[in-house]
C-alpha cells in the first residue's frame, strides 16, 4: 500500500461541490419561506 500523509489530499472538488450546496440548500430555504409569506398574506 501506499503510504499516505495527512492533509496531502487534493479537496478543490469536494469544497466546490459542498459551496454549491450550501449555496442551493440556502436559495431553496429563502425561496420557501418566501412562498409561505406569500401564501400567509394572500390568505389573510
């Protein structure tokens, strides 16, 4: 096996998929909430 040292591994991918995550999972939880106020105020 190869040895292996901690923290040489190249993560670039890995942190640009976890941005672009975070990035939707925070657009889709404004989104919503936007959408429940709306609906709250349509309905008042």
């Amino acid at each position: 096996m190869a040895e292996h040292k901690h923290g040489s591994m190249d993560i670039r991918a890995q942190e640009k998929t976890f941005v672009g995550f975070i990035r939707m999972v925070t657009w889709g939880a404004g989104i919503s909430i936007a959408i429940l106020i709306f609906m709250a105020l349509v309905n008042g």
